[in-house]
C-alpha cells in the first residue's frame, strides 16, 4: 500500500529494501532516545539484527511516512489473536514521527494505514499499549482508541 497526500508518503515497509530498513532504523532509534522511548540509542546489536528480526516475524508489517522522501514516522505492528473474540487482532507496537513532523497529522495516516491493513485481515481490534504521560494520548482517542473498562494495566517481566 502506497499513498501521497501532497509531500507525504505512506507505505508499506519492504524489509529487504535497503532504504526502507535504514529508515525503519533511523526512526525507532530516534523514538528510543526520546523520553517517551527509552532516552537511549538502539544498542548496536538491535540495530543489527532489528530488520532480520522483523523479517522473521510472521505476522509484522510497518508502514513508513516519506514527507519530501525524508523518513517521518513510523507504524510497527503484529497480528495477534483474540480469544474472547476467536477473531485476529492487530497490535500496534511502535508509533513515532520524528520531532520535525510532528503536528501535520502523518500519526494520524499512519494509524489509518494500520486499521486499514486489520480490516482486510478481518481482524476484530487493534490495540495499543500507552504510557500515561504520553503526549500523543490525543491523536489515540481522536483515532477511536480508549483505555476500556476496567482500564487495563500492562506489566512486564524482563527476560
């Protein structure tokens, strides 16, 4: 899928384009420095094997934003299922546009892109997990999403 809207390019990332995995690097390493991320770089062995991975990952897709062929945002996400619905799921993992982009609406179009790609799955939600300071909690519920009853927690175990 490929779309331009004036200046703006969304499209589905090739993870064997070379120029679309350099961009899926730039910006989740620009997205991990950031206080929302982890305020670090990517260690060199995720930006190593970040792309195999994903490439190995049934069920991953991202969508890339271009604005003036310059990479913008990005949209990483997974299928999943969901057992209270016996129905496939998409889950938004990452969503990020680099600092410079931020407030054109390129979140909103990649979002779009996502929920677009679940409906032709005939997925039945797509989910996301937010921090609770997260500055972009707004596009998220101008976009539909909501915390749900009873608002759910979401906890980690590092391994």
């Amino acid at each position: 899928m490929s779309m331009a809207l004036n200046d703006l390019e969304i499209t589905e990332a090739d993870y064997n384009n070379l120029e679309h995995g350099r961009a899926i690097i730039e910006l989740l390493d620009v997205y991990s420095r950031d206080p929302m991320g982890q305020e670090a770089p990517l260690p060199e062995s995720v930006r190593q094997n970040l792309i195999p991975g994903l490439n190995n990952s049934p069920g991953s897709f991202v969508y890339l934003a271009f604005k003036n062929e310059k990479p913008a945002g990005i949209i990483t996400c997974f299928t999943g299922f969901s057992t209270f619905k016996a129905r496939r799921l998409v889950n938004i993992h990452d969503i990020a546009v680099m600092p410079e982009f931020r407030g054109m609406g390129i979140g909103q179009k990649l979002i779009e892109a996502a929920e677009k790609r679940a409906v032709s799955l005939g997925c039945c939600k797509l989910t996301l997990e937010v921090r609770d300071d997260n500055r972009a909690k707004h596009l998220y519920k101008r976009c539909g999403f909501e915390a749900g009853e009873p608002e759910m927690l979401f906890w980690t175990k590092e391994l």
